[in-house]
C-alpha cells in the first residue's frame, strides 16, 4: 500500500518503508492492522488517538515517519522498517505473486468503515467482494470479519490470527458451492479457488462445482436461444451470449482433471476429458496441459496403453507435447513392463522431430526406461550427457554435477541391469549429490554385490540422530537395508533390525515384516519364518497375501511341501487372493525333488481356478524341475512353449538354460546325440539373450 511502482519488483528480504514488495503488502496491512487496533489507531491513517504522527496517511507511504505517541505501539519503528513490536519476533513470510493482483492492491488502499471488535477495516469495494478468493469464502476469517482478499487471509494465518475449524470450513465450503458462488468468480479467480478446494479433504466439491458451470452455462445458452444445450453452450464459447454465464475454459476444466488425478478418481478424469473434446476448437478445447495431466492421471493407474492412445491423439491433432509431456508418458511406459519401456524409448525420435533438447525430468524417465529394458550402456550414455551439458553450462566446473534424481533413476537402473558394482562406483565417486533418495538406492545396490557392512555403514550414518537432514533415513530406506540382509543371507542381522524398529513409533510396518521373513525363508530357516509369522498376528500387525506367500515360499525352500499346502488352504479360507509369488513357493517343493508333474498341474490349476497367469518364475520353476528330473528334452520343450505363449525370458531363464546344457551334454553318452543337444541349447541361450536385450 502506497509502495513505489518503480521498485515493485525487486527483491526484499525486509518490508522496507519505501518500494516494499507486492507479495509482502497482505502480511504487512493484516499485522499492523491488529496490532493497531489495540491502541486504538486505524490502518487507514496509522495515527494513535493519544498522538499524532507525521507524514502520509497510509502505511508505508513515502517519507513516513515513526508515531510520535510513546504508548502507540506502532511507536519506536526505525526508519526503512515496519516492525510491529520490537520486543517480539515477527517473521515476515512472503506470499506467492499471484496471490496479490492490481485488484486487492486498490482495495487494500481504500480502507475505511471501521470494524469495531478487532480495529480493521472492511473494504466497500464491491467488485473485489465478487472476487475473493475460496479462502475468504470459508477457510481463514480474522475475527468473523467480512470475507477477505486471498492475500490478507493467508497473512492473518502466517500472522497467527484465528481461523475457523476444519468443520466450520467444510460447512462453509460446501454452502460456497450450493449457493453458486463459485459462478460469479471470473476464470483466473475460479481456478486458483478450485486449485485451493482440489487440495482440501472437500476436494470433490471441485466436481459439483463443475458440473455446476457446465450446466448452467449449457442451460442458459440452450434455454434462451431455442436450442439444444450442446449447441447452447458452442454459442456461448462463441461469445453471441454475452453477459451470460460461460462454459469452464480449458485451464479451470484442467484443473479439475488434475484434481481427480490426484485421487485416483478416474471416472471423473475420462468425463471432463470427453467433455473438452466435445467442445470443439475453443476456450474449453484440450491443451497441451490437459493432455498431460490426463496421462499422468491414467498413467498412476498402470494403464499405459490409454496413455500412449492419448498421446497419438494429441499428434493428429497438431498439438505439440512439451517436456512435462514426455517425461510424464515416459514414466508411465517404464511402469508397464518391457512394452511399455520399448514404447517409451521409441520416443526420443519424437523428441528430436520436436526439437525438444531433453531436460533432467525426461533424461531421469529415459534412464528408468533404459534399466527396464536392461540397456545398461544407453542408461550410462544418458548420465554422461547430462553430466558434459552440466559442466558446460558451469564453465568446465568439474565438481558440478545433475540433479540427484538423475542419479537417484541411474542406481536404480544399474540394478536392474545386472550391474550393481557400477551403481556402487558411481555412488562413490567425488562430489556425489548424497540425498535420502541417491542413499537408499546405494544400499540397494550394495546388498546386490553382495557388500552388507558398507550398506550397513551407510544406513547408521542416515539413522544417527545427529545426521544431515538431507539424507535422512525414511521407511523405504529400512526396507531397503533389510532387503540387503536379506540378498546376503544375514537373517539374524534383519532380525535384529526389525527388533529395533518395531520398538519405534510408526515403524511397525508388514513390508518390514515381509522382508524378514524373506530373509529367513531364503536361508532354510523356515521355523524361524513362521515364529515371525505368529508374532505378526500377536502384535496385531496386518498381514496380507504377500506375507502368507512369504511363509509358503519358505516352506517350499526347505521342501516343506504339506506344510505349504495347508497354508495355501488357510490363505484361501481367509479371503486373501493367491498372485504368481505364491504359486512359485507351492512350486518350489516339488521342483527340488524333480517332480515336474506336479509343478505342471499348479501352473494349470493356477490359471483355471484362480485366474492367475502363469509368469516367467513359474516357467522357470518347470524348467527347473525337468532339470532335477534329468529329463533335459523335457526342459528345452518347456522353454520353447513359453516363448510360444509370449512369455519373456530372464536372468534367471537364462541360468537353466546354460545349466540344462551342461548337464545334457554330460548325460548323453552318445558324442552325437551330446554335440546335438549342446547346439540346441546354446542356440536357446542366445535367443534368450537377444529376446532380454540384455547380453
């Protein structure tokens, strides 16, 4: 209020007497204003009824000096800064700028109507009534005043005046949207009020609010042309309605998209996608944005597909994708497998068609794809190239390095790819960005290489209790070190650590628990597995079909293959649906002993009677079991039926293979007939090999 114009924009650290900034001007109005009202002295001319004061009459006005009056407690404020009391802190919080526009700025410079209870001012102007934001509605009312500006409500928060309850808020919040309110607000207004709304627990009042607006704006359109509502609603973005309500435009429909995104509403999300495409060309058209939000949304979900259908609509519709874009389609591709990592890497032409030099959201993404489809050397290419643009950008810095999530995706890739020593390596290197995240992943990647003491040492560094914030443990970081026992067989160490963390408050959780008994099971110790399992239930732990998987499994590793059964049976009773991780330990039993007959009427059974599609594991587990048999034809043809069902192969197929052969040329004492199946097999290897994409 009453600031320089010329000095509006430059930084300031302090609300400065002269030029303070637009962001601190909320803040500033709301703090004097109520400290103000104790002595008696009103915002709008800052003078004491015991005193007087010299200069300007509004707050901050050039050349004002300090109040005169000793008992005012606006007196003794050195010049160049407003602080209220000098005997108490206060912390000026800067508010976004589009929280303050050239609307509330005047309004907030025409105060005058006195509110007697707490000494503030109510604006009459009624134009910025019409325009408050959703908060002056029914979030922050400083002392039942009338509704407020977006930016003095916020301050009166930072500022410690009182606020409404959460039930208070929900009321006013939902008679905001029954009363149709939200239908006087402009655009801009409108959607930074849904955007505040879409965060709240009311967040699906955005929805009524919307259909709301495209009903009236329909209505109207429709009612008073003699049309239909479709055609009404083209006539008003066509703007032959004017003074009538409008239809949502393209940024408030976005927003409302973005919003059941969020919440995993993707009902909603495909109807006001439909919605703008109905529109036509427009104000509520598709943009590049709402394209993007929507793959995003559908992309949270796993339905890729959807995603990528999006996307191609978006190409013949001549709307050119921006990095958000591809980053986000990418993300969503590398969740779907080795598909949808191929789709997502097929990309980058678009990209260079484009022009569009990748940035560090989509170079993360590309690395992530790279690791699923196990292109360790394209992964290592991308991290250089970031690395060199980096350096280039500092002017040959060689301490400089990329964002921490690039390398977060590339540790992460490197163990997916069979490479975890390179992940270690590169951890270590000089001028590492060490954060929760890049930490955690180095655990990961140690336990892989088989080196628990320096994941061990890692992980005390990120519990000490004097640790850097930066990199401080979390609950995948438990997980992940109790994963690292677990790959080294150290059981009795990822029980003692799970001592140790179901003592803390909020760390009892059933991933710990799961992984434990993992961990034990994988070691033979299956009594051990099934204490943990007991316990659970003691405890009150929640257990799920990933934990009664667990136990089986365990009890298939020590050939336990009754005790398995009656489980299975127990799971079952219980209503937890089976997945191929149990039917893999039931498995598991029989093929240690070579009873490949039985390990093929589990992968029928699990197809006929539960629906569960056989995977990779549970093929391997076939092979597996024909080569304990020594019936070595028997695994080749297992194989070769896998591959004809479309099953991909994996590390682990590959290991049978080479073992299958070896044994099989062995077995036959025949040279011939032992040359023959060593061809084969080596053939089937190298099929695998090019089918992985990863040897």
């Amino acid at each position: 209020v009453g600031c320089d114009r010329r000095a509006r924009h430059r930084p300031h650290t302090r609300v400065r007497d002269r030029g303070c900034s637009r962001r601190e001007r909320g803040v500033r109005v709301m703090s004097l204003a109520a400290r103000a009202a104790s002595c008696g002295a009103t915002p709008s001319t800052s003078r004491c009824r015991g005193g007087t004061s010299r200069g300007h009459g509004s707050l901050g006005g050039h050349g004002r000096s300090p109040s005169t009056c000793g008992s005012c407690v606006l007196g003794g404020i050195k010049s160049g800064y407003r602080r209220v009391d000098q005997s108490v802190p206060v912390s000026w919080r800067a508010l976004p700028h589009a929280s303050t526009t050239r609307v509330s700025a005047k309004a907030n410079a025409r105060l005058s109507d006195s509110c007697a209870e707490c000494g503030m001012s109510r604006r009459l102007d009624g134009v910025f009534s019409q325009r408050a934001s959703l908060s002056s509605a029914f979030s922050f009312r400083p002392h039942n005043c009338a509704a407020t500006a977006t930016h003095v409500t916020r301050a009166a928060a930072s500022t410690g005046v009182e606020t409404a309850s959460a039930d208070a808020a929900d009321a006013a919040a939902a008679a905001a949207v029954a009363s149709g309110y939200f239908q006087s607000l402009k655009s801009r207004e409108l959607n930074e009020a849904l955007q505040l709304l879409g965060k709240g627990p009311n967040w699906r009042l955005v929805f009524d609010v919307f259909d709301q607006l495209v009903e009236l704006g329909g209505a109207e359109a429709g009612g008073k042309n003699g049309t239909s509502s479709l055609e009404g609603a083209n006539a008003v973005l066509r703007g032959t309605n004017s003074g009538r309500p409008k239809l949502p435009n393209a940024h408030v429909a976005t927003t409302v998209l973005s919003a059941a995104g969020r919440r995993g509403d993707l009902q909603t999300v495909r109807r006001v996608f439909a919605w703008m495409q109905k529109q036509g060309p427009g104000r509520s058209a598709p943009t590049a944005y709402t394209y993007t939000a929507y793959i995003q949304a559908v992309g949270g979900s796993g339905d890729w597909r959807d995603a990528f259908a999006v996307y191609r609509q978006m190409r013949q519709n001549k709307i050119t994708p921006t990095s958000h874009t591809y980053s986000a389609l990418i993300n969503v591709g590398a969740k779907g497998g080795r598909v949808g990592a191929s789709a997502a890497a097929a990309l980058v032409e678009d990209m260079k068609q484009d022009r569009l030099v990748p940035d560090v959201p989509v170079a993360s993404a590309l690395i992530c794809a790279y690791g699923v489809l196990g292109q360790f050397q394209n992964a290592e290419r991308m991290l250089y190239a970031a690395e060199s643009a980096v350096k280039q950008q500092r002017k040959g810095d060689a301490s400089a390095k990329p964002d921490a999530r690039l390398y977060t995706e590339f540790l992460i890739a490197s163990c997916r790819c069979g490479r975890p020593e390179v992940a270690a390596a590169v951890f270590e290197t000089e001028n590492f960005p060490k954060t929760t995240y890049t930490c955690t992943a180095a655990i990961k990647a140690y336990g892989e290489c088989d080196e628990w003491r320096k994941g061990e040492a890692l992980y005390e560094q990120m519990t000490n209790g004097n640790s850097n914030k930066a990199i401080r443990a979390t609950k995948i970081t438990h997980t992940a070190m109790l994963s690292a026992y677990e790959k080294c067989g150290e059981w009795r160490r990822a029980k003692s650590l799970l001592a140790k963390l179901s003592a803390q408050p909020g760390q009892n959780l059933e991933t710990h628990w799961n992984v434990t008994m993992s961990a034990c099971g994988k070691a033979g110790e299956w009594v051990e597995c099934e204490k943990l399992f007991n316990e659970m239930k003691k405890l009150g732990v929640p257990r799920s079909s990933v934990t009664f998987s667990v136990l089986i499994s365990a009890y298939g590793t020590a050939n336990e293959f009754d005790k398995a059964n009656i489980r299975f049976k127990e799971m079952c009773d219980l209503g937890f649906t089976p997945d191929d991780y149990t039917f893999v330990g039931l498995m598991s039993a029989p093929a240690s002993s070579g009873d490949l007959q039985t390990c093929l009427e589990i992968k029928k059974f699990m197809w006929t009677k539960h629906g569960v599609r056989p995977t990779v594991h549970v093929w391997n587990e076939c092979i597996r079991a024909a080569d304990a048999s020594h019936n070595y034809e028997q695994a080749v043809s297992v194989y070769q039926n896998m591959i004809a069902v479309n099953i991909e192969p994996n590390y682990a197929t590959r290991e049978l293979l080479e073992k299958v052969g070896k044994n099989g040329v062995e077995y036959y004492e025949d040279k011939q007939a032992a040359a023959n199946f060593g061809t084969l097999v080596a053939s089937l290897v190298g099929v695998a090999g090019m089918m992985a994409g990863r040897w």
